[in-house]
C-alpha cells in the first residue's frame, strides 16, 4: 500500500506543480534575455548608423517580432520554444560599423539576411552548406567580431572611470555568487551612476522619448550592405544561434520544427527590418531556462513558459524609448561597457571552440585576426572577409599533426 501511495504522488507531482512554474520560469527568461544583451542591440544598431529615435525603434520591433513569434509557436506546437534576437549579430554590427548607403542601407541588409533565413526552412541544401562551415572557422570569426566590444569595459576605465569602476565590479562580484543576474545588476548600477551625472550637470532630458514609437526607414539596397552586413549577419545567426539552439532542444528531447522556426524567426525579421530591427532566432543558451524541468516536472506543460516570456517581452518593448535615453544620457563609455560585460561568456566560448581543435588552428587563428582587425575592403566589412581567409588558408594548409 504505500508504495503505491507514493507512486500515485510522483503521478501527480506534476499536476501539483500548476501553472506559477512555468510562468514564473517564463518571466526569468524573459528578463535574463532581456536585460543581459540590451546594450549590444543599441550599440551595434547606434553603429550601422541609427539615430537615438531610430535605435529605440529597433529595440522595440526585436523585442515585439520576437514575442509574437514565440507566442504563434509555443501555442502551435505545445513546445518552449523560446526566441531570441541575435545578439552576436548585433556585435557583428557594432564591430564593422556604417556601411555605404548608411542607416537605409542596413535596413535592406536585415531584411535580405530574413529573406535567407526563411529559405533556409525550405531549401535544405541550404541549411546544409551553413552547417558544412567547418566550427572552428565559424566561431573564430565570431571571436574576433566580440572582441572589439569586449575591450570596451577597458577602453573606458579612463575615460569615465567614476561610473565605469563600480559597474565592473558589481558585475565580477555577482559573476561569483549569482552570475545569471551579474549583467543585470551592472545595468543597475550604470543606471544609478548615468542618473547622478544627469543631476550633478543639470542636464535636461526630453521626456517625449520614453514613449514607444516606431521610426519606419524605406530599405536602400546596396550589395557592399549585403555581402558585407547581411551574409556574415546570416552566417552568425544561424551558426551561432539557429542551429545551436535546435541542439539545447533536443537535449531536453524536443524536436524543433525546423521550416516553421525559420520562416517565423525569417519573415519575423524581414518585418521588423523596416522599424530597425536586425534579426531575431531561436534561443540557444536562455532557452534551457523554459525547457529543462525546472520550468515544470511534465515536459508538456512547459510550453506555458515560453508563451509567458513572449508575453512579458511585450510589456518590456514599452521600456525601450526610456532605455536609449538612459543610454544617451550616461557618460561616455557606459553604454559599451555594460555590452561589453555581457559578451565575454560568449567570446570565452568561441574563442576556446575555435582554438581547442589542433588540426586547423592556423586557420582559425588567421580568422580571429582578420575579423578582430575590424579591416573594410571594396566596402565590405571584416567578417565576411574573416570568413573567407579562413576557409581559403584552411583549405591551402594540411592539417596539424
């Protein structure tokens, strides 16, 4: 009898858990994604040439494009399927920086990169030659776009050390106690320290800004834009983000439905290229936090906790004007620093995927630097030459013994 009673409570543990779960794990998703890579989607959009106006409005079309996605197919296919916006894409940005034709011309290079995306759900050849790009290449080029901003936290130590010192310390000691939250509490302190400046120079800030608003830009198609922002941009997404992602879901043994993930995170893009929004894709390491069974014992109700982050990534796409004028308001440095801090998990990650392989270390390494060099030929960027050393140097030498 009482094994019985006790296999009847394991039965209905996961009844027992009810919804607050998943909801609660839902809104821990959203704002750990949220608030850890912010920074790098104003820096790398302020970059390509976005007005403060412009910046705030692409925030805001990722943050919308990403939770309707999120919404549309966690209910369709009962999965936590979380999404993301590429935030190694938006370091691809901040590192190569304005492109001919300017902001308009961005604009057209995030739309082409969606347009890809969403061929890649149906042409499989495809998806296919993005997977064949040997890892050590793909990452190493990835390094070297995160280091630009990863030395952020450096280059302004001198430059506003006031605010720049306590940010990086509040963020290395909660790396040590609570590091899910250590960019979160960085931005606090930044905040704290960009409203005191903002008070001891009797600075005034329009406040007409905080309110959401959508700042639509007619794309401009230029090819140095495509070659040079939109390939590399579709490149990282989906090496960095896309495939991995469907990796962390099948460790929690769900299968991602490949065309229907491509074409929303695609045509999710594509739509929010417009209002300033660069790419959004499917979660990779935050999605673990909806999908693993601390969301909720029965792996079929976790599903709620994605429709709840797509939620709250509603209510938290009203704080993106106030975010750029924050952002606008801090002294020098402090934006980059906070982005900076964010990226170097990710920089340490790459940098030890594309060096560990012994085989082809000189190719990576060769890609690192070109990358890193932030180096514009014939107008396009140092990714996509990056990714094009690489491959060649890799080819052309043997592998290491």
């Amino acid at each position: 009898m009482r094994t019985s009673v006790t296999s009847a409570a394991r039965v209905e543990s996961p009844r027992a858990a009810g919804m607050g779960q998943p909801i609660g794990a839902g809104i821990v998703t959203a704002l750990v994604g949220f608030t850890s890579s912010f920074a790098v989607v104003l820096a790398g959009l302020t970059a390509m040439g976005a007005t403060s106006a412009q910046a705030a409005s692409g925030l805001l079309a990722v943050c919308v494009t990403q939770a309707v996605g999120m919404i549309v197919l966690s209910r369709r296919y009962r999965m936590p399927i979380t999404l993301a916006w590429s935030t190694p894409g938006a370091a691809l940005l901040a590192s190569t920086g304005a492109v001919s034709g300017g902001w308009a011309a961005a604009v057209g290079a995030f739309a082409v990169a969606g347009a890809l995306i969403v061929l890649t759900g149906f042409w499989q050849r495809l998806g296919a030659l993005i997977a064949a790009i040997p890892v050590e290449i793909a990452q190493a080029m990835l390094a070297g776009v995160l280091l630009p901003m990863c030395l952020a936290p450096v280059k302004a130590l001198p430059v506003s050390p006031a605010v720049v010192v306590p940010v990086i310390a509040t963020w290395l000691v909660l790396q040590r106690c609570a590091p899910r939250w250590s960019v979160l509490a960085a931005f606090a302190v930044a905040a704290v320290g960009a409203g005191v400046d903002i008070a001891v120079t009797h600075r005034r800030l329009d406040l007409s800004a905080l309110a959401p608003r959508v700042e639509w830009t007619v794309p401009h198609w230029s090819w140095q834009a495509i070659i040079g922002v939109a390939v590399p941009l579709y490149i990282v997404t989906m090496a960095a983000q896309n495939i991995p992602g469907t990796a962390v879901m099948k460790t929690f043994d769900y299968q991602v439905p490949w065309r229907a993930a491509m074409t929303v995170t695609g045509l999710g893009t594509m739509l929010g290229a417009p209002a300033g929004g660069h790419a959004i894709n499917l979660a990779a390491i935050s999605a673990a936090l909806s999908a693993a069974p601390s969301a909720h014992p029965d792996p079929k109700r976790r599903w709620i906790a994605a429709l709840t982050a797509g939620c709250v990534y509603l209510v938290l796409a009203l704080a993106s004007g106030a975010l750029v004028m924050l952002v606008a308001a801090a002294p020098k440095g402090v934006l980059e620093t906070v982005a900076g801090l964010a990226l170097i998990a990710t920089l340490a990650a790459a940098l030890t995927a594309a060096l560990t392989p012994a085989a082809h270390r000189s190719a990576a390494a060769l890609t690192f630097l070109v990358a890193a060099s932030g180096v514009s030929l014939l107008g396009i960027g140092a990714a996509f030459w990056a990714l094009v050393a690489g491959l060649l140097v890799r080819w052309f030498l043997p592998p290491a013994k």
